[in-house]
C-alpha cells in the first residue's frame, strides 16, 4: 500500500512536468505516537493466620428453662392415665421436662484455643510501560510552487 501511495505521488509529479528538465526532491518520514500498556503480574501471597478450635462444653440451662420444662412435662403428663396415676403421671411428666431443659439448655460452642494455618491468595498489580509505535508516513514534495503532502501507511 505504501509503495502504491508513493508511486501514485511520483506519477503526478512527473506527469505534469517534462521529464528530465526538473529534480523532484520528496522528503518521506514516519510518524509515531506514545502508547500506554499495562502489563499484570500476579503473586501468590501466603500468611500465617491464628484460627479459633471450636468445642463443645455442657453446663446447665437457666432456671427458667428448667421450671418451664417442668410444667410443660407436667401438663403432658397430666393428660396421660388417670386417678392416683395422673398424679404420679403429672410429676413424672415435669421431672423428665426439668430434666430435658436442663440437657438442652446447656451446650455450648466455645473456643477453645487456636491453631495457625496458612492462608494464600493471589495478588494482581499492573506496571505501566509507554512505548513508541508506528502511526503513519507522510511524503512531502513540491509541485507547481506549493508543497504537497500525502500521508499513508506502511
């Protein structure tokens, strides 16, 4: 395409001129424009990080929750036999509640220490580089007085 361009010129020029009774004098010179890039680069990055051991403990349930799980127990009880077993039934019923609540109530999940582990990621960062490159030529003559400038690609 260049060579197109140029010879396109030099033709007119020589053309409209006799041939040999003047010197065509052409200055051709590339152009060329700063480009910005950025270039990754990405780093695996490991630390060392202190992790919670979780265990279980077993206490006790509050007061409410035993005396709650007592009556319930109590009045599930109380629906099952009848006469002198009601009553037996009813205090069965709020001993074995109390004692479900109490049970329930009382784990917990605490540390229980900690331990170190490794933990990794990566890490991207960008390093910005200019560079010069091509843009485009141009070449510059003179005809009939004037010059005469005709940009293309090489």
């Amino acid at each position: 395409m260049k060579k197109l361009y140029i010879a396109t010129a030099l033709t007119m020029v020589l053309s409209s001129t006799p041939v040999l009774a003047e010197t065509v004098n052409a200055k051709v010179e590339d152009h060329y424009r700063t480009v910005v890039r950025e270039i990754p680069s990405t780093e695996r990055i490991c630390e060392t990080v202190e992790v919670p051991i979780y265990g279980n403990v077993r206490g006790q349930a509050s007061t409410g929750d035993t005396v709650l799980g007592a009556i319930i127990g109590g009045a599930i009880g109380n629906q099952v036999g009848g006469g002198s077993g009601k009553d037996a039934a009813t205090v069965l019923g709020a001993i074995v509640g109390a004692d479900i609540a109490n049970k329930r109530g009382g784990r917990q999940q605490i540390i229980t220490g900690y331990r170190q582990q490794q933990q990794c990621y990566n890490e991207t960062n960008y390093s910005r580089v200019e560079e010069e490159v091509y843009s485009h030529s141009t070449i510059q003559f003179k005809k009939d007085g004037q010059w005469v400038t005709l940009e293309f690609y090489r």
